[in-house]
C-alpha cells in the first residue's frame, strides 16, 4: 500500500468513527447535521477536506468539554489540556490516550546512549495545565526512569513581559533556574527537557554536561540555525545530545531530522502522521501549499479517534521541507510564530 492510500485508509476510518451515530462526538454530530452534503460518504482523501472550512481555535475555548467526548469513551474520566492564550480563555483539548502513544513512538526513537534507559529525568518547562507536564513524566516512565518537576507559569511570565517588566521577568527566570540547580545537585538525572532560553540560562549558572546530563530534548517554538548551533557548540559544549522537537497539545509531537554538517543547523521536523498532518500553507490563501523551501503558515490537521481537527491555521509559520527517509511525507523547517518577520513576538521562557 502506498504512503498516500494508507493516510486515506486511515482518513476514512476516523471520518467514520466522528461522523457515525453509534461513536461520534456530539459536536461533530451537531455540526454535521448543518450541512448540505454527507460527510461520511464525500470525504475519501486527504484533499477530500477541502470540503471542510478551517478549524476554529474557538470552538475549543467556549464549547464545553462534554461536546468533544466521542461516544464510547463516555463515562471515563479525561484530561483536560490547555494551549495558548496569556489572557482570557485558553483553548483545551480533553484526552484520554493519545499523548502517551506520541511520546511512546518518540521513547523509541532515542538512542540508548544519548537518553539512557532506566535513568531519570528533569523536566525544566511549562507545566501546570499543559498536556507537556504529563507527557515528559510519561516518557520518562517508559524509558524505565521517573521524572522530577519544577514550578513554571508561562503565562505569567508572558505577562510580565509585555507590560515591559524585565526586572521581574528576569527575576521569575532565575527563580526556576534555582529549583533545577538544586535537583541536579542533589539527585542522578541523565536526561533533560527544557526550552531553548531556559537551557542557556542553566548553563550560565552550571555546566550541563558535568551535571551528569547525557541528552537534552529541547522543545520551543523558534530554534533559528544561530540558536541552535549555539546551543549545540557553546551551551552543550559538543558533550551533551541535543534533540530539537516541535509539538503541542493539538497535534501530538514532531520528529526532527538527525543534524548534519549539510544542515547548517537549520531544524526540520516531521508530524507523527498518520495521528497528524502539516501542511505549509500560503498565509495569503491558505487553500494553496507553497512551494519546497518557501516560507508560509503551518497548517495542522488531526486524526486520532480521541480528537478529530481538520486544517486549523496554526499560529506557527514555517519552511517547507523535502520527504526524508523514515518520514517519507512534508516536513516543517526553523519553524517561528507567525508574522515573526514583520513584528516582535512575546514568546516568555520558549
């Protein structure tokens, strides 16, 4: 079976499952009886969700959670994982399963050496609601490790830094860097996930490969080719792994491609398709795929029988990058929040 009859096989099949009667979600069931057309029948292919309109990012602020709870998970308890916004309502997602097969499929990807099995784990990143705190624990696990945590609201420091407070900003940054300094001297970790500013504001107060540290799963919205190597070569010394990801609560997590010296730094990363598809998108008319190694908006479809999100604008832009081995499909490239060419972004402690 081809890569492009399997995606649709599988399109298929979770179209049936949100669009019958007997498994469908309510929300989806409502929306469906709207429209002039039967989804189960029109939809086959991918390009088939044309048919769709974009994802609106408020149906998951303001419907209740209840709407998204497809039917034979009705009666079991779910997770309630918020994304984005610093103020008003964030958009949540409920689950239940899928973040820990993402992170499953991504434990075993690792090289043992880098990451090594039944070590532990610090995580030094958003937690709070955020599905991030449950999943690095849950990789850990996996990996036959535990995970130690430290505090860490990004929103409020996302609010201290648009009200041009840096003092605090910065005195909020150093309070975190101390609750890891602390974990790291007084208990084994090998393996680390942080954010790119987060990891360089360790490094000035420890040296992260002397901690004992063997890899660093590194996770933020911008890792520009400068940052990266920067990371690499001055922050990790040339000593630690450094394993750049792109995920978040609406799709799952993103592979990077193994850096090579023809990289130049410059990161791609490739959805856990089949569960999630990116498309790099004209923001102008984001009915139209721009082409390879141009630049537009990232676009993110979800296919999971816990959450279907058909062509949501991501508020990401990205460069379009070639199938490589082992991802033999689109992938994403230096990816940074979008407009970020033509304005300043408040990204916090990512």
């Amino acid at each position: 079976m081809s890569l492009e009859d399997a995606l649709n096989e599988h399109l298929r099949e979770i179209i049936d499952w949100h669009f019958s009667p007997e498994t469908g979600a309510d929300f989806w069931l409502d929306w469906a009886k709207k429209q002039d057309w039967d989804v189960r029948r029109e939809i086959k292919t991918f390009d088939d969700l044309k048919r769709f309109p974009h994802f609106e990012d408020n149906w998951l602020r303001f419907e209740a959670p209840e709407r998204w709870i497809p039917k034979p998970y009705k009666g079991r308890p779910y997770n309630v994982f918020e994304t984005g916004g610093t103020t008003g309502m964030p958009k949540q997602r409920i689950g239940w399963d899928d973040y820990k097969r993402d992170y499953e499929s991504f434990g075993d990807t690792l090289d043992d050496a880098e990451f090594p099995r039944g070590q532990n784990w610090l995580m030094m990143g958003p937690t709070g609601p955020r599905r991030l705190r449950l999943a690095i624990e849950h990789l850990a696990n996996y990996r036959g490790g535990s995970c130690y945590f430290l505090d860490l609201d990004p929103r409020w420091v996302k609010k201290l830094i648009a009200k041009g407070d840096f003092g605090q900003a910065q005195a909020y940054m150093e309070h975190v860097i101390d609750q890891a300094t602390i974990i790291l001297r007084h208990r084994r970790i090998a393996a680390l996930f942080t954010t790119p500013k987060l990891l360089e504001a360790l490094s000035e107060k420890i040296s992260i490969s002397d901690a004992g540290i063997k890899g660093v799963f590194c996770g933020g919205t911008e890792m520009n080719p400068q940052t990266v190597r920067f990371l690499v070569e001055e922050v990790l010394e040339g000593r630690v792994a450094f394993k750049p990801v792109y995920g978040n609560t609406l799709m799952g997590l993103a592979h990077s491609k193994p850096l090579t010296p023809a990289d130049k730094f410059s990161v791609s990363y490739y959805a856990p398709q089949p569960w999630a598809v990116l498309k790099v998108v004209d923001p102008e008319d984001p009915e139209c795929v721009v082409e390879y190694d141009q630049w537009g908006r990232v676009e993110l479809t979800t296919l999971t029988k816990e959450f279907f999100m058909p062509r949501f604008l991501e508020r990401d832009e990205a460069i379009r990058r070639r199938p490589i081995a082992g991802y033999p499909w689109d992938g994403v490239g230096e990816v940074r929040p979008f407009g970020a060419s033509k304005e300043t972004i408040v990204e916090g402690v990512y």
